[in-house]
C-alpha cells in the first residue's frame, strides 16, 4: 500500500507548507493518549495528565478516537466553515470516520449516517470492532451530534488552559522554522525533492512524475488537480500523516525530522542478521575490527565468502572499515546495531 503524489503538469502554487496549532494539538494529544508510543515526550505526557484536573482526563479517554489512529478532520485547515457553524452531515461525516478509526472502511459513505439507517449500522459495526470508547463515541454521534459537538470544542477549550497554551508558545517557533526550510526547499530544488525529503521510504517514479510513500493505506493525489497542503509537526514524531477526505484538499502532517531509517532498511538490516555465518562474523568483528583474511581462516571460510559478508553488512550500515596502511580492517558499527530495534519501531509508526 502506499500513498501517491502525482507531480505531473502541477506548479510551484499548487504546494503549501504551513503551521496549524490545531493540528499540532491532535498531535500532542496523539501523545497524551499513546505515549508509550512516543518515549521522546514520555516524562512531559505523564506529569500533564497527573496534573490535569478530572474532567480533562474524563474527555482525553472519551474523545481518544478523534486522534488515537484516523486523525480528526477537525483538526486540519480546509474546513468551509469553523468547526462550529460546520453543517451537522459534514460534522456527523469526520467524526464518523474517526470512530471507524480503520482505513478498511475508507471506501464507504459516511455523508448521511444521521439519516440513513444502512450507514448507521455499518458505523455501529466497524466502531464494534474496535476497542472502546469507539462504540461509544459512534453512540453519542448518532443519537445528539449537536450535544457531541459541543462537548468536543469544550474539551478542545479545555486543552488550552490546562496544557496547549504553554506547549504551543515553545513549540510555534520549531514549527515555523521547519516550514520555512521546507518552503526553500520547494523554492530551491523543486516539489519532487522536497517530497521525497520527508520519508526515508519515499520513492520517485516516472511517466507520469510521482512521488510514492511507503504507508499501510492507499491513496493518490494528483497536485495538478488539488492544491497539496503541508503541515509540520513536532510531537506528531515519528507518524507521517496524509488527509485525502473527499472535497478537502489533501494534507500531509509531516515530522520536523524525518527518520533516518526506513521500513524497508529495517527490515534488511534485520534479516541480514538471521544468516548464521553472518551471525558468526558479527560476533568476531564486535569484540575487534578484523581482516577479511583473518575472518576467512577463523570462520574456515573463503575469502570471496566472507568479502560477500561483508560486503552485505557495509552496504546495510552496519559495519565499519579502518584503514590502517596497506591493510584494511572490519568493525561492527555497535551503535547501528544498538538502534536495530528503535529504528523497526519508528519504522513501523511513519
């Protein structure tokens, strides 16, 4: 699966990087709900909600769906109208999403789940699914969407004097800086690199010119035909998030620094270390860098074997090469190793 961004016959107007505080608030609530998730703000997620008075921990359980897996449309630019005069079907539509929470549904038909029952009972199914408060949250939207929404804003409201207030006024700087570099890059060498800057994933293809984003739902969006919109984010780290609702323009909620590793350099560097000679080689070079000589008399291997080996392992980044005058000696990167399983779990998260 992967998201698609389709560069052809679209202009340097048809990209926008931007700062949102509300996206950023999702984010840090993302954070509040999910931080084992997020070891970074681990220590500043635990002393918020220790210290929040009861009713905000009441709505962070509550309102979880709206940014827990499938962001909140809410939360993002591109609205008609503020979040409230937004008509009660459009409303109803976004939140129904988030209480799907899943990318399973994506194809189906939320604009009129207040009003007919075929939706509602695929709502109430897929939010079934899912661990609560999903089905309840789908509950209080089909029976009061109006008392929901108020809730909701109350809540938002509620976030600002209790935590986002301060956690925005440190955070705006960071972000508008990143935007900023984002905005030269785009000025400087062009959308397709400064597209493919925002994953290690990220893969470029032509005819037509595209840019391709390794994640776990399929989407294509052409820029020549919708505008794209760039958000920043902070405490979003490490997921990379791309809005594509019908007749809103498409959103890509990226990391101020994107991971080094991918998911693909993950994986390799992983099943590299499933081969057993490579297994016995590693054991060697992590005590001392060693020749390849050396390693091919100790591992009762040739010295082609070993150089393959080796090679392998260099070309994944996690062996090290010393030259020492005419010889050349081989040493296991033990930091890059050390980060084998951090960079899976970020891996898997953007």
């Amino acid at each position: 699966m992967s998201v698609v961004i389709v560069l052809e016959g679209a202009g340097p107007d048809r990209f926008t990087v931007a700062v949102s505080p509300l996206a950023e608030l999702a984010a840090s609530l993302h954070v509040l709900t999910q931080y084992a998730h997020h070891t970074e703000h681990a220590s500043w997620a635990e002393r918020t909600t220790s210290a929040a008075p009861p009713e905000f921990r009441a709505g962070l359980r509550r309102f979880a769906p709206l940014w827990k897996a499938l962001r909140w449309r809410g939360f993002y630019p591109g609205l008609e109208t503020p979040l409230t005069a937004l008509p009660a079907d459009r409303f109803a539509e976004f939140t129904a999403y988030t209480c799907a929470s899943g990318y399973h549904y994506r194809g189906f038909d939320f604009d009129r789940v207040l009003h007919d029952p075929a939706q509602a009972r695929v709502l109430r199914q897929a939010a079934s699914a899912l661990p609560e408060p999903h089905s309840a949250l789908a509950e209080d939207l089909l029976r009061d969407p109006e008392a929901l929404r108020v809730d909701v804003i109350g809540f938002l409201d509620l976030c600002r004097g209790v935590f986002f207030d301060e956690l925005w006024a440190v955070t705006e700087p960071v972000l508008s800086r990143a935007a900023h570099r984002m905005r030269q890059r785009f000025a400087d060498e062009g959308p397709m690199a400064a597209l493919l800057s925002l994953s290690p994933s990220s893969v470029r293809l032509g005819n037509p010119e595209r840019v391709v984003l390794d994640k776990v739902h399929h989407v294509v969006v052409s820029a020549a035909r919708t505008p794209l919109l760039l958000i920043p984010t902070r405490y979003g780290a490490p997921h990379l998030l791309v809005k594509d609702e019908p007749g809103l323009p498409p959103i890509v909620h990226y990391p101020v620094d994107a991971p080094e590793i991918g998911v693909t350099l993950a994986r390799s560097r992983m099943l590299a270390l499933t081969d057993p000679h490579r297994v016995r080689l590693c054991r060697l070079i992590a005590r001392q860098a060693m020749t390849t000589a050396d390693l091919a008399d100790r591992l009762s291997m040739t010295r082609p074997q070993v150089s393959r080996h080796l090679r392998t392992l260099r070309d994944l980044g996690l062996v090290r090469v010393e030259r020492n005058g005419r010889y050349v000696h081989y040493g296991l990167d033990l930091a890059a190793v050390e980060r084998i399983g951090r960079d899976v779990a970020t891996a898997l998260q953007y």
